[in-house]
C-alpha cells in the first residue's frame, strides 16, 4: 500500500478580484516611498525626518463626514493634508495666504476661498476633502 502525498492546492484568482485588489493598492502604492511621493508635490528641501512624517496641524480634528478644521498649517504638514485628498480650504484670517503654503495647494489641486474674518483666534482654517 503506497501513501498517497498531499497535493499543493492552487487558489486561482478572478480577474474581477484582481482588478478590484489593483484599484485599492492603487492609492497606497505612493506611500511606500514617501520621498518620491513628496518630490513629485515639490518637498524636496525638508529634513529626511520630516519627509517620511505625518503629522496634523495644531487643534486638527473632523467637523464632519470630508470636513476638517485646523490650526495654521506649516510645512511639516503638508504631507498629511496631501492625504486627506483635500478639493478645498476656507481661510478665515485677515492676513494674506502664505506663498508656500499657497504653492502646496496650487500643486496639490486644492483651491482656497479666502474670507478675512476678523476674530480672537489668530488662525483658523476649515478643510474640505
């Protein structure tokens, strides 16, 4: 009597569920390397530390479902506003735009709606996804 062997089984894989798996990596892929995904938004100056970092703007927390709210953004920011897939940002201050700040939105596609609101907070910003 002969021992039958196991046989490797193969899964085979739908090409629906390849497609489905491809669009969800999609966005992730520019993540593993968190360099050139910066350098294509044009931050390239900032320390190595701060490239691979993401981290929020002071007092950042959801207002709602895609709606966000911050304190002023600086450029240790910016790659995690990138990845809030933002369409907008509401500018409440009397101050003009920042130009580097300006330059991130321009690149990142977001357009900004300057309102000079004179209040008690020296910045407040509302952020759209």
């Amino acid at each position: 009597a002969s021992a039958a062997t196991p046989r490797a089984m193969k899964l085979e894989v739908s090409p629906r569920q390849r497609t489905q798996e491809a669009e969800q990596n999609e966005g992730l892929e520019a993540w593993k390397h968190p360099k050139q995904l910066c350098a294509s938004l044009g931050y390239g100056e900032e320390e190595e530390e701060e490239v691979t970092r993401m981290v929020p703007p002071l007092n950042f927390g959801m207002v709602d479902d895609g709606v966000f709210r911050s304190g002023f953004p600086d450029a240790a920011n910016f790659r995690f506003l990138a990845s809030l897939n933002l369409r907008s940002v509401v500018y409440l201050c009397p101050e003009p735009y920042p130009e580097q700040n300006a330059r991130f939105l321009g690149r990142s596609g977001i357009k900004l709606h300057h309102f000079g609101i004179q209040g008690r907070k020296s910045s407040r910003e509302l952020w759209r996804g």
